[in-house]
C-alpha cells in the first residue's frame, strides 16, 4: 500500500463580510480546492472568491463562486 503525499493548503474565503481562512491538508491543489468549496458550503460562509495557497509548494488557485480562475 503506497502511501499518498499530503500537502497542506490555506483557503481565504473572501468577498464577504469578512476573510475566513482554513488550513487544509490535501494530496494537491485540486482536491484542495473541493474541500474548501465543501467546507463554504456546510458552514453557510457568504464568499465570493476562494484563494488557495500552497504552504509547502508556492501553488496559488482562486475560485470564483460557481466557476474557477487560473
């Protein structure tokens, strides 16, 4: 059993009333960027962008509300 590399991630949920981070940990960035999204949604934040930000690696993704920026 191969064991799958875990990166940690920090998510800025801004666009609101005000900036909420996360820390997540997540094999890359993509699966990064569904857990944040799944996190917004179960704890209702009100967001319009996601920024996500490799602590590990220098990988930067910003997520619009409904659709993804590069």
């Amino acid at each position: 059993m191969n064991k799958i590399p875990q990166n940690y991630y920090t998510a800025a949920f801004r666009g609101g009333i005000q900036v909420t981070t996360d820390y997540i940990r997540a094999a890359n960035i993509r699966q990064a960027a569904m857990v944040a999204v799944y996190q917004g949604n179960v704890r209702h934040l009100i967001y319009e962008y996601i920024d996500i930000i490799g602590e590990d690696t220098n990988e930067k993704l910003t997520i619009k509300k409904g659709g993804l920026l590069k």
